[in-house]
C-alpha cells in the first residue's frame, strides 16, 4: 500500500480545520441573507445565482463524514451541518435564521449537543 493512500489523523484534522474556516465564513454570508448554504433546492424558480462555494462545503462535509466513519469516528461540526442540510417542508425556519442560530450555537460550543431547552436548533 502507498503511503498516500491513507490519510495521517493529523491531515484529517486539518481537512476539519479547512472545513471549520469555510463553514464560518458560508454562514456569515448565510446569515446576512445569501441564500443556497444548507441546500441548493431554494434556487429551483428562483433567479438567485447559485452559491458554488456552498456545493463545495457540502461535498466537503461528505467526504469528512466519510473519511472520520473510516476510523470509526466523528467530527460533530460535519454531523450537525449535514443533519442541517436535511431540513425542508413546512417546518423549515429559512436559512438566514437557521445559519445564526448555528453559529451561536459554535460560539457557545454547543455542536454536537442537544440543548436542554429546546430541541430544534433554531
């Protein structure tokens, strides 16, 4: 085997860390209204532009859960923003308002926590 083959735990941080920095600056974006972040769905019918920066994190994000199940772990920040990418329908909150809740949430350190007051995340 190839000693590229495999990734040290320690690039697997760092791919993390990349992720972590990304993730900060899409949700601020988020945040101020730019829509596309948790899914690109909102752009059917819509003239918005499509937010290639956002595609990315999310295939980022997949490939990290992936890359951390190999070793039989996770990275809870990866977990709860894909698990955030899920929510559609009627109980969607919008994603401005669901990008500063998650960030408050990493500010508090709280990812990969279920809060004692409230069980959806916004």
């Amino acid at each position: 085997m190839d000693e590229n083959d495999e990734i040290e735990p320690s690039g697997l941080q760092g791919l993390a860390e990349v992720f972590r920095e990304q993730l900060a600056a899409c949700l601020e974006e988020c945040a101020h209204g730019r829509r596309g972040l948790f899914s690109a769905l909102e752009h059917l019918g819509d003239d918005t532009e499509p937010w290639p920066e956002a595609e990315r994190l999310r295939e980022l994000a997949m490939a990290l859960q992936g890359l951390f199940a190999q070793d039989q772990e996770s990275n809870p920040l990866v977990d709860e923003f894909l698990d955030l990418c899920t929510i559609h329908g009627e109980s969607n909150p919008g994603e401005a308002r669901l990008a500063r809740s998650f960030l408050q949430r990493i500010e508090r350190g709280e990812v990969g926590t279920q809060p004692e007051t409230e069980r959806r995340p916004w």
